[in-house]
C-alpha cells in the first residue's frame, strides 16, 4: 500500500524524459504547480513545444537530472530508461510510467471542483478502473456545493 500526499512542487525542478504522448499528459498536469518543468527527448510533441515549458530536443544525458526533484521517464526506450534509473540520486523521486515497480510514486485520478480535490487509486493496479470511478466521482461532485470551502475557517467543525 502506497502513502498518499499532496506535495507544493513551486519552483521545484520536474524533469520528464520523453516528449510523447505521456509526456504531453505529465506535462499538462503539472502546469498549474508552478514547479520548474525541463522535457528532454528526441523527438518532442509541437503540443509539448507549444506550452510554457522549458524543452531540449536531444538525446538523454544524466546532466539532464541535476537539481530534479521530480523525474518521469516517459520514453519507449528500455535502455534509456535504464540509464535514468541508474543516474538517478537517492532523494530525487521517479515515476517509471513503462514499468511501475522501478517507481518511488504515481499518479492518482483526480477530479476537482473549486477548492475540493478527490484522489482515486487502485494502488497502481488497474488504472482503467480508475478512469472509470473517476467519471462516476466528477458526476457526484457535480452538484455538491464546494464554494464554501474557500470560507470556511479552520477552526470551523460544522459540516
């Protein structure tokens, strides 16, 4: 079983390695974080180039990962993907989106509305399942009113 948690990645450096399709998805889910976000790869999405990234279209070096606090290898090379794994240092985070179990994390499903955020998971299991809980979770939310998140102190137990 997995720890879930939400981490602040403002101004911390995510390196993705890669520039397909799951890249693209990576990319697109960071966006709002704020965090430093650097996509390497040969061969690099014009969706990908198109976004306020930093890119570099060339061949995996282990420079690449200086300073990362997050890294995702999202490319279809088992060797390349090797090499980040092994180049990788001990404190920085890897999500191996080809093979789970060279992972330290993953993605959950997420659906939001205001300030409220679901996460679902099936511990990495079956992330079709997920896809499917999630649209069952966003037609929930639908109608519950979470504008008075934002209001509402801490302090304040009501429900």
């Amino acid at each position: 079983m997995k720890y879930p948690i939400m981490l602040d990645i403002t101004g911390k450096r995510v390196v993705i390695i890669g520039g397909g399709k799951v890249a693209l998805r990576k990319v697109k889910g960071l966006l709002h974080t704020g965090a430093d976000i650097l996509i390497v790869g040969l061969d690099v999405l014009p969706e990908i180039k198109e976004l306020q990234v930093q890119v570099k279209e060339e061949a995996y070096r282990a420079e690449h990962l200086d300073s990362a606090f997050l890294i995702f290898i999202c490319t279809n090379n088992p060797e390349v993907n090797q090499m980040i794994l092994k180049d990788h240092l001990p404190e920085q985070l890897v999500n191996d989106t080809t093979e789970q179990k060279n992972s330290d994390f993953f993605n959950m499903a997420t659906v939001s509305k205001n300030e409220l955020l679901v996460g679902i998971s099936t511990d990495g299991g079956n992330p079709g399942y997920a896809k499917k809980i999630k649209r069952e979770v966003s037609q929930l939310i639908e109608n519950l009113k979470t504008d008075e998140i934002a209001n509402r102190h801490k302090t304040d137990k009501t429900y």
